[in-house]
C-alpha cells in the first residue's frame, strides 16, 4: 500500500433515471455507460465479511466517531485481496485501512469505532478507509465498483450519516486537496484506465456518488441529490449561489522522536533530488544548504541518524537529523527518501520467554537501526533471573540476520535482539 492509502461503495437500476438530472450532459452519457451496467446485472446484496485483527491500535476520532468514508485503491497491479491484508498487518506501523474490497468479497479488517492510518492525519481522525484492489475484468471492475458502493454506503448508514460528495464521502484525492497532509490522487487514475480500457468512458467520484445514494437508499436512507459544490438558496429570490465545503485549515505541527545515536544509513543514488536543509523543510529558521557545499559524490556513504521529525497539518512528510561522523561534525535536516535504512519485515508472534539476564543486553522502545530510531530504555539486568515476558511482534533484519521480538512486561513494552530472550 503505498505510503499506504483508501475507499468506497456500489449501486442498481434507479441509477439511469436520476443521473441525467444532476449531471452535466457529457458526463451523463459516460457515466451511465457504467452505472447503467450494474443496474442491469442483478447484483444481489454485497456480504461484508467481519475478520477484526486485534493487532491494530485502538485511537479514538477527534470526535469520537467517523465523519465519512474515504475511497483508496492500492496502486498495485499484480496483488490479491488477502495478500495486501497480510502486508498491511505486517507493516501497520506505517499505514493501515478498516477494510479491502475486490469483485467478490468485502473484507473488514479494522474496527471502524477507531482510526486508522491512510490519508495522513486529516483524513486519519476524521474518517473509515478502504482500499480497492486493482482487478482486471470489465465483469470484475463493475462488481467491485458495486461492493465498495455499497460499503460506503453502509458505514454511512451504520453512523448516523448521509451521502454528501466532499463532506461525508471523499476520494484519498479530495482528502490531499480539501484538507492536505497527503498528496495522493488515487483513485482517480485506477477508475479512469479501467473505465476506458473496459467501457471507452470515464468516471469519476460524481458517478460513483449516484451508485453510493442508490444503495444507501435501498438501505432505508432518504438521499438528497446535490452537485459537486454546496448549494445554498436566497430565501427572498429564486437564485442558488455555490461554494465550496467549509473545512478548517489544519494545524500544521511537527512531532519530533530523537533516537539514542545508534541508527545508521546510506544516501540514495538519487539523494540529490531532495535538498538538504539546516533544520525540518518549512519550519521557523530552516534554510536550504544544498548538497553543492558539501563537496564530493556521496551515494551509498553510511551517516549517522539521531532524530526524526513528521510533519503534519496541511503539510506532510518525514524528516531526518544525520550526520557524516558518529560524535561529531555539521547536523543536516535530509527528507526521508534521500536515506536507504536496513529493511525490517515484521509479522505476528506469541507465546512467552525468560529475560536473559546474565548480560547486560539492552532492551529498546523499536527495532535497533530501524526508521523509527530507538533508544535504550532498559536492560536486561534491570530485571530477576527467569522474568518471564509475553511476546507479541516479530521483526526480521535481513542486513544483518538478526531477530526482534517485541515484549511486553509489567504493563510496558520492549523490543528484544533474540539473544536477549531464552525461549
């Protein structure tokens, strides 16, 4: 999932009636080339299939509930439903959606009473999110189309709210135009190839949204049709005015993790398409260096990494301190794809272990040299011999072979080197 991502909803014969009456005249003939195709199929009822994994953080909205519906799409072509699940379990840490729809199946995997990580932290507090993965039928295209129509229209239903494009149902796009901190478009590119290569046509979130009201109807809603703008009428004239959602300027803030001066990693090849700042892009007092100053080639040079800084609030992206010495020398502020760090694979584990206590193995807050940057947070001296810890995470290091566990004692939790543990 890319940066990861997404989400969605379907639709039936009541579509071909009342599209022509709200959409523009070329759109309408487009549209309808689609939407007219699932009417006429028979689809019957979607079944979302509740598989919740508990491994996912439970963070409340900022409002204690959802506001809406995001629509993503995974941007990955050669993927099956249960293989970007099993990913994003893997890799929740950095993005996570409720649920995946293909043609046949809508699976929730999240619960949607908490957020999840998907459209930066705008989208994040505000909405449930779902992913479309990419399927390549115009049957399959029409079918998954159906599903995620109907899933958004089912959260809606489920909370207490009603259809409104850009207000309670938004693309990943509308999220990185609307409100910022992210800058992906999908699912525009995905909707648009398949309805031509498929159909010969277009479409767009205002066709989806005639699919989204008609399943959100057959749910028992009451839909009130609007275009793409609010409408609001003068109540002494006949005119209608346009304007564009309200939506609050978000914040911006940058939340800063510094690390305990142990991570490592190496300039890309490409690290020159990114400049290289004396402190975090944007904020106060920040100035371009450029890599020109300092003199000679430097892909692949191993630098030390000592903090990390995400940006968030109508901006976006993460940040890192390096240096070229370990203890001394010049800091530099570099955007994190200028840095390659050592890849941690991450999966599920249980079970318990004893704290190797005859060393003095350190014990950190994450992975050491990974991209969250750790720090010691104790040993395993601190502890009695035989301290018993339950594990439940698993990191593998394929740089240096070596074996992570994540563990949890007395209420706080740990990441272990396997040597650390007896099992």
């Amino acid at each position: 999932m890319k940066n990861w991502h997404h989400w969605v909803v379907r639709g039936t014969a009541l579509v071909a009636g009342c599209l022509g009456l709200w959409l523009g005249t070329t759109t309408v003939a487009s549209a309808n080339t689609i939407n007219d195709y699932i009417a006429n199929q028979g689809y019957g009822t979607p079944t979302i299939t509740q598989n919740i994994w508990s491994g996912f953080p439970k963070l409340k909205y900022r409002n204690n509930r959802p506001e809406g519906v995001v629509v993503h799409e995974t941007a990955n072509p050669n993927s099956t439903i249960y293989n970007e699940i099993t990913y994003m379990k893997n890799n929740y840490q950095n993005a996570f959606v409720h649920t995946f729809i293909d043609a046949s199946h809508i699976i929730n995997i999240a619960n949607t009473n908490y957020l999840s990580w998907g459209s930066g932290y705008q989208g994040n507090q505000r909405y449930v999110q779902f992913e479309q993965v990419e399927v390549h039928s115009k049957a399959a295209f029409a079918s998954e189309l159906n599903n995620a129509a109907y899933y958004t229209a089912y959260v809606l239903k489920q909370y207490g709210l009603t259809p409104q494009y850009k207000s309670t149902v938004l693309s990943h796009h509308n999220v990185s135009t609307l409100l910022g901190g992210t800058n992906h478009t999908d699912p525009d590119g995905y909707w648009s190839s398949n309805a031509r290569s498929y159909f010969g046509t277009t479409y767009t979130m205002t066709d989806f949204m005639a699919l989204v009201n008609t399943q959100y109807a057959k749910l028992g809603g009451t839909v009130t049709t609007q275009p793409d703008t609010n409408t609001t009428t003068d109540s002494s004239s006949s005119s209608t005015t346009t304007s564009k959602p309200h939506v609050t300027a978000a914040k911006k803030t940058v939340t800063y993790n510094h690390g305990g001066n142990n991570e490592t990693a190496t300039l890309a090849n490409n690290y020159t398409n990114w400049t290289v700042y004396n402190h975090v892009k944007g904020t106060k007092g920040a100035y371009k260096i450029g890599w020109g100053r300092l003199s000679s080639d430097h892909r692949g040079t191993k630098v030390y990494v000592d903090s990390r800084g995400v940006k968030r609030g109508g901006w976006s992206g993460t940040w890192y301190r390096i240096r070229f010495a370990k203890n001394s020398g010049y800091k530099y502020w570099v955007y994190s794809k200028v840095l390659n760090f050592p890849k941690v694979t991450y999966s599920d584990a249980s079970g318990k272990a004893t704290l190797n206590t005859t060393t003095n193995a350190p014990l950190y807050n994450h992975v050491l040299n990974s991209t969250y940057l750790s720090k010691t947070t104790a040993h395993t001296s601190d502890f009695s011999a035989g301290t018993t810890v339950k594990v439940n995470k698993k990191g593998y290091k394929a740089t240096d072979a070596s074996t992570w566990y994540r563990v949890t004692l007395a209420g706080k939790t740990y990441w272990a080197n396997e040597n650390s543990l007896n099992f």
